[in-house]
C-alpha cells in the first residue's frame, strides 16, 4: 500500500472515530514518509540506482579527502627541506666554505 493511500485511510478514520493519540501519530509518520519520499524525488534520488550513487559519492570524497591530505603532508614536506637546505647554506657561508674551496 502506497505512503498516499494509507494517509487518506488514517485520516479518514479520524474524521469517522474521532484523533486518538495512534491515529494521530501514524498520520504524523505517514505525512513524513511522504514529505522524505517527495525530498528525495525533488534531489534526484528517488529511483533505484540512488543507493549506488551515494556510495559512489562518498568514494569519490573519501579519495578526494585522501589526496589532499598527501598533497598538504607533501607540500609542508618540500617547505621543510628548503628550509633545512638554506639553513645548510647559510651555515655554509658563515663558516667560509666557499673560501676554502677556491
């Protein structure tokens, strides 16, 4: 029975025997399997392959979060040697290396 048929049964039930508290919160879960139904339609996610595309998406963020993250370790990694390197130059200078080898 489809989410629209069993709301319209609910509340025709509580027109005909008045809004107890169940039928009133079944009209309640029905309304909002409807509106998550609708939403879900209205994104493009309605149809059976969805499930897949999610799955997908969240590969593909999981690598794109992991690619980032060794592209930053690799950058600050290249920022450390050039420091390391011109700390050894400067060394280098301060000493009269280049004095010593001409």
């Amino acid at each position: 029975m489809k989410h629209d048929d069993m709301l319209a049964r609910l509340i025709g039930q509580a027109a005909q025997d008045g809004g107890d508290l169940a039928t009133l919160r079944a009209i309640v879960e029905e309304s909002s399997a409807i509106g998550a139904d609708r939403a879900l339609v209205r994104l493009g996610l309605g149809d059976e392959g969805a499930q897949d595309d999610i799955d997908e998406l969240r590969e593909l963020l999981g690598a794109w979060r992991d690619a980032k993250a060794s592209a930053w370790k690799a950058a600050v990694e290249w920022i450390v040697r050039g420091v390391l390197a011109l700390l050894l130059v400067g060394i280098a200078v301060r000493l009269g290396v280049g004095e010593m080898l001409a």
